[in-house]
C-alpha cells in the first residue's frame, strides 16, 4: 500500500503530468504526419504522372508551333516577287544565263538560317531542271551533294530526285545521321530532321530545310530520364531521343493522347492538331519508384530524428519547468501561512511588490491611452518611421484599417553643382525630408513623412477630404524647394485615394511606377497620373548590323554619330528616364557582342566594364553620350590597335577599299593585288573582321551612301556612282536591304534633321 501511494504521488507529480502531456502532444503529431504522408503518397504519384503529362503537352505545342513556323517561313517568301523572279531564272540557270542570281538568293537563305528560333541548319533548293542544289554555302551537282556533302544512309540520291514525283507540298522525314565526306575525311553534320516544302505552282524546284532534331529536343523536352519519339500519321518514327532506335513503342495509339503502362514503363502520347504528328514520352516506372522510395527514406528518417529530438527536448524542458515551479509554489504556500514567514528567495519577494505596482501603473496607463489615443498613434509612427530602411508590412501595421489615406513619393536627384559644395548626401537628404515633414504638418491636419531609401521620400496624408486640395498642399512645398534647383531636383508621384490600409503595398507600388515615367530634364516633375509604359527598347537586326559596321571601321565619331542620333531619337518622342537607362544596357551588351565578332574577347576583359549605376544620376543627352564616349573609346581603340598593329593584310584591305570605293571592288581583285586565293582571302578577312568581305564592302559603302544623303544639292544617282554603283537600281536594292528603307525615304527622314 506504501509502495502503491509512493507510485501514485510520482504519476500525480507535476513532473510526470508535464512529461506525459509533452509525449501525447508528440504522439498525435507523429501519426498526423504519418497519415498525411500516406494520403501524400499516393497524390505525389499522380504528380509525378501529371507532371509528366504536362511536359508532354508543352513539348507538343513548342514542336507544333516550330513546325508550322518553320512551314510559313518557307512559303511566306512566295510572296516575295524579287525571289520568285530569280527562282524563275535558275529554274533554268544554263539556258537564262542566271547564274548572277544566286548570291540574291543565297542572302534570303542565310537570313533565315541566321535566325536562332528557327532552328535551321541548312536551307536547300533543288533544281530538276539543271540537276544542281542552291544552299548556304554556294552550289553544287545534285547527285554531288547528297553523296558527299550531306551523305545519309537513310536517303540516297535518288531518294531526292524521286521527291519531284511524289505530290504533296510540306512533308517531314524521319531525322537521319548526315555526313560530308570529302578527301576521304568524313565530317559529322548532326542528327538532322528533313523536311520538303514545294511552293506552287513550281513542280521542277523543291526546298529542303535541314532541322536540328536535337537543338529543338534540348528546348522543348524538359523530362529527365525519359525517352522521347515522334511518329508521323503512318506510324512510322521520324524522331527519337534515344540512340537504340530498335527500342521505339510497338503500339496503336489511339485517340488524340493518352497513357498506358508497358514492359515496366509508362507510355505518355499526344497526337498534334497541325501536323497529326504522334508524340510519345516513355518513362520507367522503376524512375517514378525510385522517387517515391527515395521520398519514403527520408520521411521516415526525418520523422525518426524528430521523435527523437522531441523526446529529449521535452524530458529537459520539463525539468527546467518542474523545479522553478516547485519553488514558486513554495513561496505562495509560506506567503498564505498562519504564521508569517519569509521567502527564502528574494527575487519571488520582489517580483510580488512590483506586481501590484505594475498593476496600477497599468490601469493609470490604459486610461491614459483611452484619452490619448491620437496622439500615442502619431508619436508611435513618429518613432517608427524615423527607421530609413524599415519594411512597408511593419508600415501596414501602425495604420489605422479604416482610414483612408493618400501617397506621396518624391526622388531626389542631385546635380554636378551639388558634388562641388563636399556635402553628404545622407545628410543633405535628411534635411529635406524634416523640412517636407515641418511643411506638410502645418499645411495639412495630419501627414507622416519619413526616409524609404537614400534617395526617397514618403508621405502619407490620412483622410484626406479631396485630392485637389492634396495637390495645392505639395504645388506649394515644390515652389519652396525650388528655390536650390541648382543643387537638385524632385520627382513626384501622387497616387489615388485608398480606402484603408490592406491597400498600402497597393499604394506604393503604384507611385513608384508612376517614378519610372520621368522624363529626361534637369527640372522637378510633378506626375499626377499613371500612363502606361511604351514598352522596352531594343534595336532591329539592321540597327545592330550598322552599329557593328561602323564600329569595325574604327572610327569613333561615326559610332558616336549613330548613338547621338538615337538618344535625340529617344529625347524628341519624350522617352522616359527609364527607356534611356535601357537604351544604354542595350548598346552595352551590343558593344560585347561585337567585340566578340571581332574575335577580341580576350582583349574585352582588359578592357573597364561600364558602370551602369551612374546612369541613376544622368538628366541631359549629353551626360549620355559623354558616358557613351568613355565606353566606346577603349574598346574603338583595341579594334584599331589591332587592325594596324598585328593585321597588315587587313589594314592594307580596309584602307584600299575605303580610298577606292567609287571603284569596281571585288574578292578576286583584292586576291591578285595581294597575290593569294580568293578562297583563303574570304576565310582569312572573316576570321579577322567576323565579317564576309562582300558584307564590309556593302556596309560600308551604305554607311558613306547615308553620309552623302544629308547633302541635299546631291542626286541620288550621283551618289550610287560616288560609292561604286553604276547601277542605280542595284544601290538601291542594296540600300533598302541594309537599312530597311530606300535612299529616298531615308533622305527625307534624316536629310531635313541634319541640315
């Protein structure tokens, strides 16, 4: 009986209840975990199917729309009257004389191969007639180039020839291995897809486009540890991912998709509604096990530590609870004794006097609080908001729910003149804002004004009567602080009336769009209402390819000259600050790329990378172009380093075209002057300049066609024969190409500007 009450005293113990209440508490958690997770499991599984699913679909619709773009690309340029009318001639290349036509020809094609999304490896045309096929590189007998250039087991010559029989106008072929075997050297040119496009009414002239099967599988395909096919409406495999192409599906796929299991695998298949293509993923169910086995480990073993670690944090913190508590308990029970006896520990003395000293304080306080309730607001966001870099969340909280409330940002800008008097912008800054903050107080009931950043200032007004009167109140600070407009100037945005403060984020996201809209002036700018953005700036292919043309030339001016006239571009249609701030990350990057064709890349890392922060600070065009002037300068001054110092074939290349250029200028001119092949000058001056040599001599005279179009007592046929064109058709053909206009247009777009 002893023993009996001595065992329950220990269960009734406050240690013992602490312990069991902590292990119960732990207990339900780990089966509530333990059933979720096999409720989760079975759900991840189908996850794992449907995401599985969906890479599927995406990977269909990416295909579809490349097939079908690669389709118009191919057909569009029926449209073009100045191709279909070569076409016409090389149809019959001997008998027309033609031959002259080719090179138009083979740019249409570069152009499109040269575009990334397309995915073109090689654009060919057959020609039945003459028995010859026209491709990126030149030329060549039809039978020569499907057995030696673009050699495939899969397709024969003959195969090819057959194609003018068979009547349809696209088709894909089943993607083969192509190889170019040439002086018993046998080159790799990649896993490609075929496909035939016949434009009408043609039927002796066929496109064959080569696709990169793999580029497109890399883009579109995003499943690991998958298989990948694609069959046509027959049934039979045009693509696949995996090397053993015996290991392709056997099977009918019915319906437009589907999924089934086989052989231990998960089949996923969609059929294309453009091209009635099959598409079909195959995943090993053993991969989706071992996810699920790998997923089951390490529950188990985090579910194991937990218990663990909950365990032995519990038997501790009980302990810890037990005793001060026991302790406590003793010093209620001498306090409520008979006899009056004192504690043994002072602290419990203490914390009994100071209990009833706090409770009335409290109550002093909390009627205080009932009849100051404004004021401890105002002091409470005062205190806050003096924390420059506090979180608008936190703001959230100080604000009354139901006040309505207006937002005011204003960025400060310092000028030049600033930097002259060796004051602190955090200082200079901070007085602005106390000045906003005593301003606004006295003009308005109730305003807070606090820092949000080095260089912004906020300002809320709470229930604000009309927003009109908002106005008046910040027309008035502006005229104020314009009296230093020589030391800086503001940009202020003043958004809409909210109703309470869930919309607070709202707000300030809001007006700092409206920052963004800024134009490009020293002055203070008081932006009342938002407006949508014109979108980013980015440069046409023509603008890029004039850029890096006047870039190789080497002459800084002219490169100066082309960016001056498309940041005054930007300044007359009133580009915000932002537009101009892309505008240079654009031409930044456009600079690498070229030193990069220049094959400088080494040297690019020599040279300074652009500060791209200054531009924060920047008001004027010229600030832009001074800043444009110091990027442009060290690197014009590798191009020209390396052009005279290290390249004297080069060198004596560009300056004979550049004092000739009215004259007949050719690749087999310059060959003989030089005394080399024409072949080993095309590669040697594009290993150089990342530039064909025809490319340059074009550019280049286009650049000088532009300058003398500003001339205005100049025809235009005078100056085709100034740069080397005799014939005033062919320059302006050449002209509109480079420069997506003719001479004409262009004359009476930038030949008034520049007069």
């Amino acid at each position: 009986m002893r023993g009996w009450k001595r065992l329950s005293w220990r269960t009734n113990s406050l240690f013992a209840k602490l312990m069991i209440s902590f292990l119960v508490v732990i207990a339900v958690l780990a089966i509530f975990n333990f059933a979720s997770f096999l409720f989760l499991k079975s759900k991840i599984h189908q996850e794992i199917v449907k995401y599985n699913e969906s890479n599927l679909k995406h990977a269909v619709e990416q295909y579809e729309n490349h097939f079908r773009l690669a389709r118009e690309s191919i057909i569009s340029l029926n449209q073009d009257e100045m191709l279909i009318a070569n076409l016409n001639l090389l149809r019959n290349v001997k008998a027309a004389n033609g031959y002259d036509r080719m090179n138009s020809v083979m740019s249409v094609i570069k152009v499109l191969i040269a575009n990334p999304f397309l995915s073109f490896e090689n654009i060919m045309l057959y020609f039945k007639n003459d028995a010859y096929v026209l491709e990126k590189e030149g030329t060549s007998k039809a039978g020569e180039m499907f057995a030696k250039y673009y050699a495939s087991s899969d397709y024969s010559p003959e195969f090819w020839l057959q194609q003018f029989d068979e009547s349809y106008t696209f088709r894909l072929l089943p993607a083969s291995e192509f190889t170019e075997v040439s002086a018993n050297i046998r080159k790799d040119k990649g896993y490609l897809l075929p496909a035939v496009i016949k434009l009408m009414p043609y039927k002796d002239v066929y496109f064959i486009v080569m696709l990169n099967s793999n580029k497109m599988f890399n883009a579109y395909h995003y499943s690991e540890d998958t298989d990948f096919y694609i069959f046509n409406e027959t049934g039979s495999l045009i693509f696949t991912s995996t090397a053993d192409v015996n290991a392709h599906p056997e099977h009918d796929f019915k319906g437009e998709s589907g999924r089934f299991t086989e052989n231990n695998q998960y089949y996923f298949y969609q059929k294309g509604m453009q091209t009635g293509l099959t598409y079909v993923s195959v995943v090993p169910i053993k991969s989706i096990s071992n996810q699920l086995m790998q997923l089951n480990i390490l529950f188990i073993s985090l579910l194991l530590v937990v218990i663990a670690l909950s365990i032995m944090t519990s038997i501790v913190l009980t302990m810890r609870l037990d005793r001060p508590i026991k302790k406590i308990i003793e010093a209620v029970q001498q306090r409520h004794s008979v006899m009056p006896v004192s504690s043994h520990v002072r602290e419990f003395d203490m914390i009994s006097e100071k209990m009833s000293s706090i409770l009335r304080t409290n109550d002093q306080m909390t009627e205080d609080l009932d009849k100051k309730k404004d004021l401890l607001r105002y002091y409470a966001y005062t205190n806050k908001l003096r924390n420059i870099h506090m979180s608008l969340a936190e703001l959230r909280e100080l604000v009354v729910a139901d006040t309505p409330f207006i937002l005011v940002l204003y960025q400060l800008t310092m000028k030049a003149k600033f930097a002259e008097l060796d004051s602190e912008l955090d200082k200079a800054v901070y007085f602005i804002r106390e000045y906003i903050n005593i301003f606004l107080s006295q003009a308005y009931n109730e305003t807070i004004t606090f820092q949000m950043d080095k260089d912004t200032v906020l300002s809320l007004f709470f229930c604000p009567d009309d927003a009109v009167e908002v106005e008046e109140v910040l027309e008035q600070l502006l005229q104020v602080l314009d009296v230093d407009r020589d030391l800086f100037f503001l940009t202020v945005a003043v958004s809409p009336v909210y109703p309470n403060s869930g919309h607070l984020i709202a707000a300030y996201e809001y007006a700092s769009s409206m920052l963004t809209q800024r134009k490009l002036d020293d002055e203070t700018q008081f932006i009342r209402t938002y407006r949508s953005t014109k979108g980013p700036v980015h440069l046409t292919v023509l603008e890029e390819e004039e850029f890096h043309t006047r870039f190789m030339s080497g002459s800084e001016q002219a490169v100066l000259d082309w960016v001056s006239r498309q940041l005054h571009a930007l300044y007359k249609r009133e580009a915000s600050v932002e537009e101009f701030k892309r505008f240079a990350k654009e031409i930044a990057n456009l600079l690498i790329k070229s030193l990069m064709k220049l094959n400088l890349h080494r040297e690019q890392s020599a040279l300074p990378l652009p500060v791209l922060e200054r531009l924060n600070t920047f008001y004027s065009v010229d600030q832009y172009l001074q800043w444009f002037k110091q990027q442009l300068s060290p690197a014009i001054e590798q191009v020209n380093r390396k052009q005279s110092d290290h390249d004297p074939m080069t060198q004596f290349i560009l300056e004979y075209v550049d004092q000739h250029l009215d004259q007949d200028i050719t690749l087999e001119i310059m060959a003989d002057k030089l005394n080399i092949t024409p072949g080993y000058l095309s590669t040697y001056f594009k290993e150089k300049t990342g530039l064909n040599f025809s490319d340059y001599l074009n550019g280049l005279r286009i650049q000088r066609a532009k300058e003398l179009l500003h001339n205005l007592e100049l025809k235009v046929q005078e100056i085709s024969i100034r740069i080397g064109y005799q014939n005033v058709n062919s320059f302006i053909r050449m002209f509109k190409r480079y420069s997506g206009m003719t001479p004409g247009e262009y004359r009476k777009k930038y030949g008034a500007q520049k007069s």
